[in-house]
C-alpha cells in the first residue's frame, strides 16, 4: 500500500498502535492467535507469523507492515545507501550514513592492513542487534533467517546458523546458495566487497595462513566473511560443506558438479580445463582477478575411512594430527579437482568454500572429544592478529558457538551413510571417529592404496622435504594393512597389543611416522606409491 505523503512516523505509530489494542482485546476474549513480532517458527504450529509494528528488521531497517520469512524487504522499504555507497563512504574518514544493514563504521586499522576497499562492515555480522528477539511456543524454533534457536520465557536464546553437508540440503536450499552467491559476485552494490574479499587469500597465499598457527582459524574466519556478506543479500544462506570423503571413488559424479544448481563441472581440457558448464561457465562468469575458472578432474580422493582414522590422534598427536589433515586431506583434495583450485587463487573457484567448510567441519569433530581438544592453549592463548582480517585473532576463532560478531554455528552431520563392505554395515563417519569404535575395523575398511598428496601440491604449498615424506610415510601406513594392525596394536587394540600401551580411543602415529629410515629424496618427490613401508617401520 502506498502512503500518501502527509502519512507520517507519528500517524504511523498512532495506526499501529490502535491495531495492536485491538489485537491485544482479541488476544484476551480468546479470538485471536498470539503472534510472534519478529517472523519466528513457532514449534508447535510450524508457520510463519505476521505482524504490523513501526519497528526494525532484523539488519536494524525500520519498516511498517506485514513482515514474511521468506519476503526479505518489508512492505514499505526506506530509501538506504546501497552497500557500494556506504563501503566508498566509509573508506574515507568523512562519516558514512548509517544504514540498518550494516554494523556502525569502523576505522580501518591502516597499521595491519591497508586494504583499498573493503570496510569491516561488509564482511561482519549484523547479529549483536539480535539479542533479545522475542518468540512465542517453547523448545526449538527457527527465526526467518533459519537460525536455530529456542524459546525460552518468551525470548529466542542460543541461535545459531547452521550450516548442512552440500547433499543433505533440499535442492531449493542448493539453489538458493548458488543465487545468493552469483549475485554477490556480480551485482555491482556486492562485487566490490566480494572481489577485494577473494582476493586476500591469493595475495596472502604465501604470508602464513597456511602455516600451523593461522592456517585453521584464518579459513575459519575466511568461510564466516563470507558467508557474513552473502546473509547481507538473504540472511538465509550459510555456507554449506561438501564431504568428499562419502564419495571418494566416485566424486567426479557427485551432485555438487550438476549445472543447475551446482558448480559446473570440470574443465575443457581442450580448451586450457576452462569450465564450460554450470553458474560459474567461462567466459560468462568472472573470478575477481579476471582469471579464465579452470579444472582438470584426476585421481580418487582421500575416503571417509581415513578421515576418521586421522581424526583418532589424540590431542597429544596435535602437530600430526594438524600436518596430516593438511597435507593428506586438505592440500591433496585442491589439486584432485586441479585447475584454478591447485593454485594460489583456489579461492577463485567457487567449491573452495564447500571444501573449507569439510575441512573446518574435521576440525570442529575433532575438536569434539573432549574439551581438552577444543581448548587446545595453541589456539586459545593466541592473541596475535592473522594477516588480512581486520584483527581477528585465532583465539576469537577457536570455538565455533562463540564466533565474532555474536555468530554462533551449528554443523548438521550428513543424512547419508558413509562406508560400507561385505564385514560391516555402513557405518557414518560420526561413529567411526567415536573412542569406542575400534580403529582395527577401520584398518579393514580404508579403501587401497591410500591417496597421496600430489607433488605439485608440496611446491604450491611449499613444503619442506621433511614435510613430503611425512605425508608420504602416513599415505604409505595407511596402504599396508599389515603395517598398520601391527602399529594398533602397538597402541593397545586387538589380540597381541602391546602392554606398553593402555588403549583410550585414540592412536599415536608420530612415534612411526617420525622415526629415522631409509627414505631419500627421490622417493619423497614421487607421486607414485613408495616401496620404503619395510624400511619405515621394521619390527614393532
């Protein structure tokens, strides 16, 4: 309905405040269904509410009317500064217009980053303004931007984003991602925040965000920047995880390469790996830098089994736990898609974002045993600012449920099952990382020979020689089943183990992997099995 111009804030207020007597009357005689003022599922009925209040959204926009979950711009929307406005605005020390949909202008910190166009507001969250929400019902509820919440005394209390794995989500929810996600790289009120956003991880490829230190927690923050900026276009959206793991012999063929709704495929190899296919297609879609997206599919990726035999260190094993979930799983999944994403600007591809989101979901899992794990002092007494992230340290990071800017996330474990074969049913991955879940099974039910890290990968990430054959040896240990029963039992699991051990769920590897052997420089950079498993471990 359009206002006439005399309409104003104090007739408005007037209006409403007449509608809501009487809805209140209604609400006492018994005839009328109590609403919630702010969008909110209620459990029990399962339906979105309305309401008409001279209030804020939840971005801060006042607005009158009717306000639906799945309509993100009220029914009379102010005239605001588009994002591109207010980000050139707040560049300069002149003060920017306030605006609902974004967090007050911040300095930039010149000393730590002298970035040229991106403010803080466009890649941080907008959810401080949401406490204290009110809801109707009890028990868990979901407030029109998805968040996960409950009801308590009339107030949404522990909200969190959730986040799902990329074939567990409904095809509307894929589609909607992939929008979202177009559109930020397209539209020009996003693109600027969205290229200069991308572009930090090339430029800052080789400053340390993939050493041991910042290496986790900066791609934590890197995957909660953006998903920061696309919930500015629909707070709806989260950036899921793509487990690959699920499909490790056959991930060429997942759902997440179909063209609708999807990544594309892989590239042309005709035509230098240039995607030909899906939202992102060449020449059609632009990464940032202007480079052509490519990709060169080869290879079988790392399986869900022996994801969850390296999620079995202990947290004394942290340095080899870290190297191998980075070496073995991280880096050798970025150059089996190949292409753009076995470079430094893997962040142009889009997928990226779906396999960071696994690798900070394992890192999350493990973080799970046990509050020993999850307040590891590494991190959590890491006050230093990472490079390019306005300040974010890694222990403002380390906790999922606590992130910055009142985030808190919620990761759904997928619906499918993961590893199956003729001894055992299919087992998920969630019971195969469990203490009690003896590690001798997996052993029987890592797919041979384990996947190794590509040598182009060790020069992209600039691996040491030491390094190399570290990822080598576990790939290798992984591959021998011999071998491995004989290094379980070593840490006290199955007929004959080892009494020097006493079993607690979890498996040291550093003692095998580190000790001195024959292994020389030729076999290090091989991208071939080794034949060095007799000279690695000898007799246990």
């Amino acid at each position: 309905m359009k206002l006439p111009n005399h309409f104003t804030s104090h007739t408005m207020k007037g209006y409403c405040f007449v509608l809501l007597l009487f809805a209140s009357v209604l609400e006492i005689s018994g005839h009328y269904k109590p609403y919630d003022p702010y969008g909110v599922y209620d459990s029990n009925d399962g339906y979105p509410q309305h309401f008409c209040e001279l209030n804020e959204d939840e971005f801060g926009r006042p607005y009158l009317g009717p306000y639906d979950r799945y309509v993100h711009r009220p029914s009379v929307a102010p005239v605001v500064p588009s994002p591109q406005s207010f980000c050139s605005a707040a560049v300069r020390e002149e003060p920017a217009p306030r605006i609902a949909h974004q967090v007050p202008p911040m300095k930039r910190r010149q000393a730590e980053w002298s970035w040229s166009g991106v403010p803080t507001p466009c890649i941080t969250s907008d959810e401080c303004n949401l406490k204290g929400r009110r809801c109707v019902g009890k028990g868990t509820v979901y407030d029109r931007c998805g968040r996960r919440c409950t009801c308590e005394d009339g107030t949404l209390t522990n909200c969190c984003r959730v986040r799902k794995e990329w074939r567990s989500m409904p095809q509307a929810e894929r589609c909607l991602f992939i929008k979202t996600f177009v559109k930020a790289s397209k539209h020009p009120d996003w693109k600027p925040c969205f290229d200069e956003l991308i572009k930090r991880h090339g430029i800052l490829f080789g400053s340390g965000i993939h050493t041991q230190p910042y290496f986790l927690p900066w791609h934590r923050w890197f995957i909660l920047s953006l998903e920061n900026l696309l919930r500015k276009i629909d707070c709806r959206v989260t950036v899921p995880y793509w487990d690959w793991s699920l499909e490790s012999q056959v991930w060429t063929n997942s759902i997440v390469w179909k063209s609708e709704c999807g990544f594309g495929g892989d590239g042309d190899q005709a035509l230098n790996g240039s995607v030909k296919s899906g939202p992102f297609k060449q020449p059609e879609w632009k990464a940032p830098n202007g480079q052509i997206l490519t990709r060169e599919f080869n290879g079988v990726l790392p399986d869900c089994a022996v994801v969850a035999m390296t999620q079995r260190m202990g947290v004394s094993q942290f340095n080899t736990w870290h190297g191998r979930l980075q070496s073995n799983l991280h880096d050798a999944v970025h150059c089996n898609i190949g292409g753009t994403m076995c470079t430094s600007e893997a962040a142009n591809d889009p997928i990226f974002f779906l396999h960071h989101g696994f690798v900070d979901k394992m890192w999350s899992d493990w973080q799970n045993h046990g509050a020993a794990f999850k307040n590891l002092a590494y991190y959590t007494q890491n006050a230093d600012a990472m490079p390019g992230s306005e300040g974010t340290s890694p222990s403002s990071l380390y906790d999922l449920q606590n992130q910055p800017g009142c985030v808190s996330i919620c990761l759904e474990h997928p619906s499918r099952p993961c590893c199956s074969n003729t001894t055992y049913s299919p087992i998920c991955v969630q019971d195969m990382i469990r203490p009690s879940f003896s590690p001798l099974k997996l052993a029987d039910i890592i797919h041979k020979p384990c996947p190794k890290t590509f040598q182009k990968a060790f020069d992209i990430f600039h691996y040491t020689l030491e390094e190399r054959m570290l990822s080598n040896r576990y790939a290798d240990l992984l591959s021998d089943y011999d071998t491995l029963v004989a290094v379980l039992r070593s840490n006290g699991y199955g007929a004959g183990a080892s009494s020097r051990f006493q079993s607690d769920g979890f498996v040291d590897f550093g003692m095998h992997l580190y000790r001195p052997t024959i292994f020389d420089k030729e076999t290090a950079q091989s991208d071939s099995p080794s034949k060095c498993i007799p000279f690695l471990y000898g007799e246990l």
